[in-house]
C-alpha cells in the first residue's frame, strides 16, 4: 500500500505523472488548414488542366471544321444575298422547328432524309429558295462527311445548312 510513515496516503506515481494525452504542447485545431489548402491548389491545377484539353479540343475541332467547307465564302454570301429578304432570323426559326415538327423529330439529333426536309421547308416558306442546288452540296458533302452513304442528315445539321439562307 502507499501509506506514508503517519498512516495517511501517498499520491500514487500515476497520478502524479501527467498523462499522455494531456501533454505540455496545446492540441493544434488548425491541422487541417494545410490539407485544405493542398486540396484548392490541386483543384485549380485540375480546372486549369481541363480548360486547356478542352480548349484544344475545341481548336481541333474547328480547325477540321474549316478544313472542310462544303460551301466557299462568296457562294455563302451569294446564298444569304439572293435569300435573306425571303428568311429573316425569326422567320428561320420558325420554319426550321416546323419543318422538324412536320418530319416527326423529337430533338435536333433524330436522323431525317434530306428531301423530305428540303420539301417541308418549301412548304413552310412564302417562296422557293433561290440557289438550292448550293444547300444541296452542302448537305451532301456533310453526309459524306458524317460517314452515311444515304441521304441522311440530322435535323440540327439540315437547319444549319438552312441557316446559310437566313438574313440577319
């Protein structure tokens, strides 16, 4: 027993001892800054990272895009020229989703023929387009761009191509 010599007790040696846990040191509430800190570094390096692979991406895109013109551009503004007055923006939006509407396309990547969109959009319009045969190439060379050895398009691509006629 811990009796000291008048019979009263000793502090036992564990109980004079400071324990482990409570050390001379104060506990750091902050041990986390550090991590956090790492954590936004490496989330701006990542958003960096993919801004430019997206970037890239992009420029490639475009650059094949432009590679490819099924029209030059005198005969884009020849088109826009003869056809502008007849196909104002808002009067092109209209007959672009009617023409979709007309073909049963839900959304602008559902696959229509050609044709039958050139002939929706002629009913759809006051008067016939002028230098038809120029919208005629360009959905074709797309096609064939596409891969398709039908007369096939998607409704988004065959608006652009109607798009070349809209006046701004």
């Amino acid at each position: 027993r811990n009796l000291s010599a008048d019979g009263a007790a000793k502090p036992s040696e564990a109980a004079a001892k400071p324990s482990e846990a409570a050390s001379d040191k104060p506990k750091d509430e902050y041990w986390w800054v550090p991590y956090a800190v790492c954590a936004a570094l490496g989330g701006l390096g990542f958003w960096f990272y993919r801004a430019s692979a997206a970037h890239s991406n992009r420029t490639e895109q475009l650059d094949a895009i432009e590679a490819e013109h099924p029209l030059a551009a005198d005969e884009i503004e020849a088109l826009r020229d003869r056809n502008a007055a007849g196909l104002p923006a808002d009067r092109f939006a209209e007959v672009a989703a009617d023409a979709a509407r007309a073909l049963g396309a839900a959304s602008a990547d559902d696959v229509v023929a050609y044709d039958a969109f050139a002939r929706a959009c002629d009913r759809l319009l006051d008067r016939p387009l002028e230098n038809g045969h120029l919208l005629d190439r360009a959905a074709m060379l797309l096609n064939r761009s596409a891969g398709r050895d039908d007369a096939t398009l998607d409704v988004g691509t065959l608006a652009v191509v109607l798009s070349l006629c809209a006046g701004g």
